[in-house]
C-alpha cells in the first residue's frame, strides 16, 4: 500500500535526476569559437580617427611581419 508522502518524493527525486541529466547532456564543449580567432587566423575590423591611422598602419605592418 502506497502512502501520500512517498509518490512526491520519488517524483520530485527522478525529476531532479532527469533535469541533472539534460543540464549535463546539453552542456557540449563547442572549440570552433576558438579556431576561428587566432592570431594565424581570422579578421579584425579597426576603426580609428584619422589622426591615428599612422599609427595603426605602423601597428599592423609590425603585426603582420610577426604573423
């Protein structure tokens, strides 16, 4: 014979154990994010003031002679 308490318990417990389950299953390491910028791979908009673009443009020739 079943008493009221122990139904809520065991639903609530397997619940608990299937929303662990899915937050766990759905969690999926994703590394394309990171692939896509590297400093071998992947593009960078700059916008700066015109006064600065001498300094910008010396930026990225150094950059891409390190890379």
């Amino acid at each position: 014979m079943r008493t009221g308490k122990k139904l809520p318990v065991r639903f609530f417990k397997n619940l608990l154990i299937f929303a662990a389950i899915s937050i766990v299953a759905g969690c999926k390491n994703n590394d394309t994010r990171t692939d896509l910028d590297s400093p071998e791979r992947g593009t960078i908009h700059i916008s700066v003031d015109e006064s600065f673009k001498p300094i910008i443009d010396s930026q990225i020739q150094v950059f891409e002679a390190l890379y």
